[in-house]
C-alpha cells in the first residue's frame, strides 16, 4: 500500500507553525512526514526558512510518524557534518529516518561563497559525498582527499540499523545515475509522462526493488480561483522549469522570475483544482506507477484547511480504492 505522506515546507511556515501543521497532519491520518533542508526560501513572499535538522528532532518526539529529509551535502554541509546530523536522528528514532541526497540548489548552497558548478560536476561531488556518507554510518574511520577532503573522521553516535539515503531526482538522466548507489528514489510530481518516465529509469538502472517517493505539488481551496491565486502567489516563481530553480540564488531574483508566471505555466507544474475528486486521481495515477510513497504538498497558506479536507475527503477513499 503506497503511504501518503505530508510535506513540511520549510519556505513556507515558521518551525514552530510547521510543527503544529505536522501534529495535525497526523491526526488527520496522514501515514508519513518529509521535509526539504532550505537555507533560503524559494521567494521572499514565502519568508521563511528554519534549520530543519533542529526542527526535524522537534517534530519526530512530537509525533510517531516516519520522515524523510532532502539534502545537499559537500557545499553548506560537510559530508560528514550531515551524516552526524542524519546518525544522531536515527539513533534517537529507530527505523523512522530515511535521507534523500542531491546535488543542490544555488539558492541554499550558494551562500559559502564557492563558485557554483555546473551540473556534471555537481553530480560528481554528490558520488564522493556519498562515498563518505556510508563510510561513516558504517562505522569506518574515513580519510578521504578529492573535491571534499575528511582526515580521519568517525561517528561514534549511530543508529543501529541501516540508515537509507535516496537519490533526489528530477530527470531521467539523473535518476538513471542515482539507481547506481542509492537505496530508494525520491522524485517530484507534475506531468505524469515525465514522471513515468522518471521512475523508469530509475528502474531499469539498478533501481527495480527499491523504494520511490514522489513529493506531489498540488493546489486546493474552496474555488478554483482561490487555488490558482495561492498556487501563483506561493510557487509562482518555481515554475520556471529548466535549470533555472538550481542556478538562481537570490530568494528576491525569483519574485523577478515568478512575474512571468501565469495560471497555464503554474497549472503545469502544480496540481491545481478546487475538486477533491481530481485530487484524488491525480494522487491515483501516481500510486498507479508502483510507488511507495506519495508526499503532499500544498503549495498555500490554507495548511490548516487542507489538511482536514484530505484527511476526510481523499486519504480515505484512496486507501480504499
């Protein structure tokens, strides 16, 4: 049975907001929580942007739900720096933590000051960092010279069993790479083709018995206009698409870009509609791809709302059907 799960926005909401939404959130019945590990929001109309590893401690006690984590190591993060980070929550909340790696985005991992590369090596420093990564949660001792360096390095605080880390994804090419080392996938929704297409790959590279988790963009409110509204005023500027989201690193120069957005562009990239019956379909035909896990993320301010309309009108019936 595929879990359906709820996406904490980190840009979105303050921490403390976020952790009464995920309380909610469980109590609405949904099976599962994820998280993405922001430094900057995606827009300075978003306006927030929490440190979510101290966040994610918070919210696990809070609740018993299993979580996922979307993360960038070998910039912002020193590899091993996130691997204590990710064995410390796992050690504390066994067999509930699963991390999802890639390999970043200008907006958080710019802010070091190191010149942003280009997506080949970017995909190359994220195979040293995992190298490393399971190194340390294995346990060894790690010394390691390359596009990251580590001298002797141990974690002495782990968690007893296997910590997952998936490969983050949004292309087919990217995918294909990530089933050569990673334990599971976790990709975006949207069109349903590329989507498909996505986790195909993923599959005939090495990834056919593994997990994959699709955190799912979608737009609900009580009228249609109200949900175009909210999809263009909070995930306007994500709808640029190509390489723009990974090379722009201003929250401020993406307000610029979401200017261009209109419902056609937003309605591309984010499931929009007023009709709980869509919603459940288009959550259905992802299901339908085999995949363990459908994280939600409504893209506006109605959390509250929206949590209580799904818990009752969609989780249920999807269950069933």
């Amino acid at each position: 049975m595929t879990a359906l799960g709820y996406h904490a926005s980190h840009e979105q909401f303050a921490p403390s907001a976020l952790l009464a939404h995920v309380r909610h959130a469980e109590a609405a019945g949904f099976d599962a929580a994820k998280s993405s590990d922001h430094f900057h929001p995606w827009s300075e109309r978003q306006g927030q942007s929490g440190f979510a590893w101290s966040w994610l401690g918070a919210a696990m006690q809070a609740t018993a739900l299993p979580f996922g984590i979307i993360s960038a190591p070998g910039y912002r993060y020193h590899p091993a720096i996130l691997a204590q980070a990710a064995a410390t929550i796992a050690e504390m909340f066994p067999q509930r933590l699963w991390l999802a790696l890639g390999s970043g985005e200008a907006v958080n991992e710019a802010i070091t000051g190191e010149a942003w590369p280009d997506k080949a090596e970017r995909n190359a420093r994220l195979a040293e960092c995992v190298e490393i990564m399971r190194a340390l949660l294995a346990g060894e001792t790690v010394t390691h010279r390359g596009r990251v360096t580590v001298v002797e390095a141990r974690l002495y605080s782990r968690p007893a069993g296997r910590l997952p880390l998936f490969g983050a994804a949004v292309s087919p090419q990217t995918a294909a790479l990530a089933a050569g080392w990673a334990d599971g996938l976790l990709t975006t929704g949207g069109d349903m083709e590329a989507v498909r297409a996505v986790v195909e790959a993923f599959r005939a590279n090495g990834g056919a018995s593994k997990p994959v988790h699709v955190q799912h963009a979608l737009s609900w409110a009580e009228t249609e206009e109200e949900a175009v509204a909210n999809a263009l005023d909070q995930w306007g500027p994500v709808a640029a698409g190509g390489e723009v989201n990974w090379n722009v690193s201003r929250p401020a120069d993406f307000d610029t870009i979401g200017q261009l957005a209109d419902e056609a562009a937003i309605r591309r990239c984010v499931a929009v509609s007023a009709d709980l019956g869509r919603h459940r379909q288009w959550i259905a035909d992802l299901m339908e791809l085999g995949v363990a896990a459908v994280h939600l993320h409504c893209v506006g301010r109605n959390q509250t709302a929206f949590i209580e309309a799904f818990g009752a009108g969609v989780l249920p019936q999807l269950r069933q059907g």
